[in-house]
C-alpha cells in the first residue's frame, strides 16, 4: 500500500518568535533552520521581509536548506494594485520560491479591522495569490481566522478560501488564529470546505494551543482530509503556542493510523535526533526544557510509581507506549535500583571508562550524582563534568594543577574623556608541578570592549599552566549559560559553559554556587582539566 | 433544555504525586484538597492508605469536604478472599464513603505481571467491587491499561470491565495508562464499551497527556457517552501528566457544545478562581508557573504581534476565544520590535502615562526600543525598564542620584582552616542631593554564605542614598535571570532582575553589557529607580 505524502511546514521562525520573551537574532535563526533542514520539514517560513530588521537581513543572508524557504506576508490592501503594494513587494523581493501571504476569511474582521468591503477583500486575495501565481512562484493563503469566520458566515468564509485556490494557491491552510476551537468542529469545517471545492492535498491547518487541542485539532484537520500541518519547534507561538511539531512528528510516524497511512519527510533517523532538536532550541533560548513535554521531556519515559519501574524491567511495553530510542529519549528509572545502574554504565562507556557491573563505584558514583543534583546541579548535558566526577571516584583523576586562589574586579568609573567605562581584572594563583604560578589579566579585547570577569578569568588561568600551556591554546569559550535554581533550601546559580577547541571538540561543564563568579570558576576548571584529559597531559606523581 | 450532570474527579492527590520530583506533605495534601473543594470537583482522591505513611497520615485527619473523599486502592489478590486481603483492608479502613480500586483489563499484563489466569482477575475484579458494595459504601474501577488491552483483546477487556460493572460499580473508569492512544480511538472504544452494556453515565475516562492528547481524548470519550473525567490540577502526574482539570474545566463551561449540554460543579465565581488555584498549586511545588499554559497561564492571553495589539484595542474577540476575566487572567499587550503605536500608548498608559495620540515622543520611544532590542535589551517582560525609558523620551524621568563609579571583587582563597571559601565585596559611589555618599558591603549573609557579586553590590548600593533610603528599605531582590544573547555583532549578557516590596509589588527591569556584573548593576540601577517614582519621591532640582 503506497502512503499519502503529508507535508510539515514550519513557521518556528516566524509565528514562534510571538512567543513572550523569545525575539531571535539573525544568527540564531540561521541555526534553528538548519535544524529544521536536518530534521526533514517541507516548509521553512522565514520571517516577514520588510517587517524589521532581523528578518531582512535573514533574507537577505537566506540559508540553502533542501526544505522550501519561505516568506510571509500579507494580501495586498484595498485601493491598489498588487503590483503597487510596497508590504507586498517586500515580500516578493526577498527572491523565495515560496510565499505565504494572510488574509481575512472572517466577515467580521473585513469590515471592522479592515474598513473595507466583503467583496473587496475577496479581490485583495485573488489578485495577490494569482500575482505570485503569474511570476512562477509557489503561492500559499493562511486563512486568518478561518474557523470563527466559517462558523459566523459560512459562505463569506468559503467565497475567500475558494478566491485564493481558484487563482492558484498551492496551498489554502486554514487557521484557527485564535486557538479557540476544538478538534471536532475543526474536522467538520475542514470537510464542509473539501466538499465545497478545494481538494484535500490543497488544504493545510494552523492551529493554536488555547485549549491544549493544537497537536489533536491538526489530527482531526488531517483525518477529514487536510494534507499540511504547520506547526512549530517546542510549540513555540503567540499566547498558548502553535501546534507542536516536535510532538506531531512521533505521532505521524509511529502511531496507528496515521504511520500506516501517511509519509512524512522526517527519516528515522532525523526522527532518533527529535529530543537533541527540542533542547537545542531550549539552549538557544536558554529555557528550562518542559520535563513533561511528549516525547522528548526529561520525564517522558521516567517511571516513578514503584508497581510500574519493577513491571519496565521485565518488559518496558508494559508502562510505555512507544520505544524511548526511537525519539532519541531515554528510560529514566530511580537511580538506586539495578537499571540504575546500567544505565551508568552505559553513560560511563560513552566516556571510554568500562566499568564492569558490581563495581562498587557504581553506587559510589551515584550517590555523588544524587548530592549534587540535590545541590542545583546537572550532568544531562554537562557530560564533560560528569566524566571527571565519575573518574574521581574511579581513581582515574589526574590532579594536573591546583588553585591556590583567585581574585576578581568589577570596576565602573569615568574615563579621562568623562565617558564611563567598565573594567574587569583577575588574579589566579596556581601550583602546577610544585610550582607556584601568579597571573593577571584584564578583561577589554583587541576592540577595547570589557568582556567581563569570567572572560578575564578564564585568561589569566590560561595564561600560565606551565607545561600545560601548549594543551589548552586551542581552547576556547564559546557559550555560557546562567540559571537560578533550588539548590537546597536556598535559590543558587548554576553556570553551563560549552567550550571548543581547533579538533572540533565542543563539550560542557557545569558550577555551582550562590555566588556567580564562583560557579562559572568552576564550570572554567572543569572545562580546562576535560580539555588536558583529552590531550592525553599526565600529571606527575 | 437541562443539563446533563458530568462529573470532576480529581486526583492530584494521588496521581498527580507520581510526577518526577513532587512529594507532597500531609499539610500539602490538606490544602490541596480545600483548593478542590472550593473549586468544585465531585471527587477527591487523597491517596492509598497504607501505601505510605504521608498518605496514611493524611486520611486518619481527612478533611471535611463538600466533594467526595475517596481512598485508593487495588483490587484483591488471588488467593485469599476480599476480606483477608490486607492491602484491600487497609483502603477500608480509611473509612472514606468512595472508594477507588484499580485492576487490570488488559491480558497480557493479567498473565505477565500478576502470573494469574484471565478467570481468576475476573474473578478478583467481582469479589472486591461486590465486597465495597455489600458494605453500602461507592465502589469505583479504575480500569488499567483499558484501552490498550481492548487493541489487544476486546472480548477479555470487556468481560473485566462488565465483572465491575454488575458486580456494583458505581463508576467504571476506563483508563488509558500508557498514555499512547488517541482521541480518535478514544471515543471508538468508549462507544463498543457503551455498546456491551455499561451505560455511559457509568463510565468514567483517565487519560495522560504523552501525546499531548489527554485533554482532546477526555472529551472524545465524553462525545461517545462517558460522563466522569478524571484528571489532576496543572496536569501534574507520572511521565507527561494526566490530563488537565485547569483546562477542561474551562472548556466544559465555556466552549460549544459542552457548556450548552452538561452541567458540572463549578460554579461561575468559582471558574474566576481557576488561575489564582492553578499558581497556587505551583507555589506549593515551588515550581515557575507554565507561561504558555492554556486559559491560565501568564502568556494565555498576551499579544504581541503589532496588528493582532492593534485590533485588541478596537475589539478584544478579534484575537481573543474568551474573556480572560472569565478564568481570573489578564490580557497582556508586550512591547517588542514588532508593536505598533497604538500597543506603545495602551502600554504607557498601563504605567499611568497618558500620550495623546501623534505626539513626537511616541515615535522616539519606539526608535529607542528598536536600538535597544539590537543591542539585546528585551522589554517584553521588563515592563519596569520599558517605563523609565518611556519617561525619559518625555521627559518625566527625576534624576534622583547619580552613580559616580563601583567597584566589586570576588574572591575565592583558603581560610584559617585550610577550607576554600569565597567572599564578594562591593563599593558604591553615589551622589545624592549634591553629596557624595561612599558604602561598602560584603556578600556574606547571616548563615554565612556568600551571596555572591551582585547582592553586595545591590546591599551597597541600598545602605545610603541619602533621603531615599526609607523608599527602599522594603524591596528586596527575588529573582535574576542571565542569558548570552547577540548584541549587534558581538554576544553581550542580558539580567533580568525581578524584584518585590512589602506592598505586594512586583517588576521587572534589564541589563544589558559583554560584562556579567555590569549588566546586573544596570537592572539593579533600574529597579530602584522603578521603586522611587512609585513611592513617590521628588528629585530636587
């Protein structure tokens, strides 16, 4: 039986950054869309050219992704042409082979919103769909407010879906922009508008999470016929979000029916990177991960209740509904008990340290993790930290050097120019081989910047490890990351630093302390003594 | 027309405590329960007597609720009657008028994980429910893993439910334990259930949310007939959590055709509570209330793409699917890069900033926004920094005193016995009224801790500015968020400081440089100058 092609689109870029607090740099956009490539969407929509200046210069530095990058818009307004429409031209000349323009489908909103009339608006749609039609490009019509419009006056709401389609849409999606119905009533509308004429493989569905029913309205849309799905990263969007993309994909290609029936363009591979895609996006936007996010939540396959941990060791279907690898998530089951424990020594082997099971520094280790994860810290992603932890306790941890002490200042003044500027400097002592090493250094760069405390930190230890110096000229810090957490009964800070070095290596390390500087300290040492481990330093006895 | 009676069964209590890390205490437990009762649930589930002792202490003081009490249990074993089944005896013995007993339906894990034939679980599931029966106290099932044993064998999953039902259930839950079946099959299987016998206004429905789906599944078995939802407040429970009372609360009362057709608990007044109910469950936990959560969630009705602002201005329904009054929110408009003017003026005058509309400074304020966001300030949740920008565009911003310089320093060395401590300590210069006004603080708080550089700082700053000492006396710093993000070419650190004062007050402001500490200073800086305009200070000439 051939399956049914199903297209994804994503607008993470572009309906994601109406999420509260989320405004995306040009770089970072650039990132999440190669994530998206890699994932396997059909559709990338990239921003709205012309709207500011983030996104033009996004187009105007488009990334080659093998998905169709796309621009969004808006129809032309009332009163001139479509080729006369400067909103409208911007769009156009960001060059995509695609174009996704909104426009009204609710009677309502045509004539208090706009001002204008229903049958105005009508030709505002066709003629800005059939324009990019003329040109060779592929037109999409997001249908804003579809559903409340259809269910206000049905036949406004079809007589503005059927204009885009007759003048070439690809694509008619149909939106429920304020996320307030529910799956039933959109798989009904979604049917009265294929008998009404546009075909089910021309029909897409935009849907928001107001009612917690974006990822079960888009079923339904698709069950009645729909045939795109737009969606979002990590449910990203205004208000509640957009529908969930991240958990629409496992759904589309591991449960009944949908996996019998349709094809998507996510392989099973991309699909074992899902988890690693939904962090990465949290770590560009340093949130917390959502534990109980479907599927790629930290807590998604974690088995608490006593009955259901003993029952996943003899037969792990008997508490999960889908293998946890096949997301690339993992099994979590208390520490204490024997999977525990194998799990341990699964991590352990992926840091080249066999450990055979019954080692009693497998408990040894997890009682360390279990201490310090009560004090704010965490090894999910600081694997670096972690290896060093678990040599410790395995006796495999060379002490390469040791720090006597350190000392940093913040300073804000006036300059002789009577501008005020900032300045850090730092001291760190260590004893490397016996030998006790003072450095010093300041924090402006080559620009003149002040580049802060940790940066003038991390350049004062590097600058004098003795013979340890050549190993770690390479390395250097390219992100940090701060939090505030429950460490105990007192809130404090847990710093990740992710460094690189010239190999391509890129590993994270965590500190933690009520004091800021202090943490990332720390994090810094362990960065360092990962980096010497790698490159084989041997410490003298 | 009447009503339809569909019952709310909660079990935060017991379900919602296998979420990964929640423990609730006794006291815990007690409030909870009084948060469910005013709220309006028919059921409360406190727990499993005897499983625990939280729980077991929780029920020898139950609380006297409107909703019914109801204990926890499981069905007795094989092998021994009803009444010499300990376990069962224990859940007698609370004493509640309900009682609630799982039990499986699904064969496989009748075979495998209790090891019994299929009889003999009938024969359990019929000798229980009739025991709670003969007692003339309400028996309900909770039918484990129901929907997945009826996929695997419909004819033994129903003769277990039906063993329930004739043997004097008042309630037959159909569970769906594994969280991995769809609204679709849902319904289908609660119709066949329906079908077989167990009329609808017996069947309960239990659904987790591991495909994002328990809300939408919930309301598909209801469709097909079953009138008692079980659910937990915020969705809290093992894996992704059970499905959300906080949310289907609002759509039984609020949304076609439910409100029309059913009648349940709650009460109007009460639906205004759902959000003060849904962040005080958070504040038990400890827990940063979901932002992005459906009707109550901080982000549930924020706007902040410019021409979804502009239109709430004229008319909240054109992007809104219910009143935010409605569940006790509130509408949010945030300043980004993307808000208009007309936002921009709704905005100022939230801070009690009237600006009529065409003056200049409008246009300014949105230019400096717009620089300032490159720069990688974000006002969306900053709400106090966008107010003293605003005001000083206008003009209305006292310069109250004046920075001279700081000076902080962090310092990590071996104390008198031999232990590695660190110790912050800040110096601040201000000018006040003409004076110059030097503090110096350490970090250290009374359990000796250290706090950390920007708690010296901010304690510095805060021990003498002069007559404005007293404003200040009563703020404190209560949250602080650090994020790297892109600031033109280069990263730059952007603080978030939250802070809060004996009157209730709570705001926002932003920091943004390269250096850490400098960042903070400026948020800091911008706090207590929030502080001083809202207690009313006057700046001297």
């Amino acid at each position: 039986m051939t399956r049914e092609k199903l297209y994804l689109y994503d607008t993470t870029l572009r309906d994601g950054q109406q999420t509260q607090g989320v405004q995306f740099s040009t770089e970072e956009k650039q990132q999440i869309a190669q994530t998206l490539d890699a994932l396997g969407v059909d559709y990338i929509e990239g921003g709205w050219p012309g709207a500011n200046p983030t996104d033009s210069a996004f187009f105007d530095a488009a990334p080659k992704t093998r998905a169709r990058f796309t621009a969004f818009g808006m129809t032309k307004r009332a009163g001139r042409s479509a080729e006369n429409d400067d909103v409208l031209a911007a769009v156009m000349n960001a060059g995509t082979d695609s174009m996704c323009l909104v426009g009204k489908t609710h009677d309502f909103h045509v004539t208090t919103a706009l001002g204008i009339t229903l049958a105005e608006n009508t030709e505002n749609i066709r003629a800005s769909i059939a324009y990019i039609a003329a040109q060779g490009r592929e037109a999409l019509f997001d249908a804003e407010h579809f559903f409340d419009g259809y269910k206000a006056n049905p036949e406004y709401a079809t007589e503005a879906v059927l204009a885009a389609y007759s003048a070439g849409a690809r694509w008619v999606v149909l939106c429920d922009t304020n996320g307030g119905t529910l799956p039933e009533e959109i798989g009904a509308i979604t049917r009265a508008v294929i008998d009404a004429g546009i075909p089910g493989d021309r029909l897409g569905i935009h849907t928001h999470n107001d009612t917690a029913n974006a990822v079960a309205g888009s079923l339904a849309a698709v069950d009645a016929g729909a045939r795109q799905i737009q969606g979002t990263l990590n449910g990203l969007g205004e208000r509640c979000g957009n529908a969930n993309l991240i958990t629409l994909i496992p759904i589309l290609m591991l449960k009944s029916p949908y996996a019998e029936r349709f094809e998507i363009g996510v392989s099973k591979d991309a699909l074992r990177g899902l988890t690693a895609a939904s962090r990465q996006l949290d770590d560009i936007l340093n949130r917390v991960p959502t534990k109980q996010a479907p599927f790629v939540g930290a807590s998604a396959f974690a088995h608490k209740a006593g009955l259901h941990a003993s029952a996943i060791l003899k037969d792990p279907s008997t508490y999960e509904h889908i293998d946890p690898d096949l997301v690339g998530n993992a099994r979590v089951i208390p520490m204490s008990n024997q999977a525990g424990q194998s799990n341990l020594r699964r991590r352990l082997s992926e840091a080249g340290l066999s450990v055979e099971a019954g080692n009693l520094a497998l408990v040894r280790i997890l009682d360390r993790i279990k201490e310090r994860e009560a004090e704010g810290y965490t090894y999910d992603s600081a694997q670096a930290s972690f290896e060093l932890l678990a040599r410790e306790e395995l006796g495999q941890m060379p002490a390469f050097f040791e720090v006597k002490r350190y000392k940093v200042t913040v300073e804000r003044r006036k300059n002789k120019r009577n501008q005020m500027v900032s300045l850090s400097e730092a001291i760190v002592v260590v004893k490397v081989d016996g030998e006790k090493k003072l450095s010093v250094s300041e924090s402006i760069d080559a620009e003149g910047r002040d580049r802060g405390p940790v940066n003038a930190l991390w350049t004062a230890l590097a600058k004098d490890l003795g013979r340890y110096g050549d190993a770690v000229a390479d390395m250097r810090l390219v992100d940090f990351k701060v939090r505030i957490t429950g460490g105990g009964t007192e809130a404090v800070t847990r710093v990740i630093i992710d460094s690189e070095d010239a190999q391509g290596r890129r590993w994270s390390t965590v500190g933690v302390s009520a004091n800021l500087v202090d943490a990332s300290f720390d994090a810094l040492l362990d960065a360092v003594n990962w980096k010497l481990l790698r490159e084989g330093a041997v410490a003298r006895a």
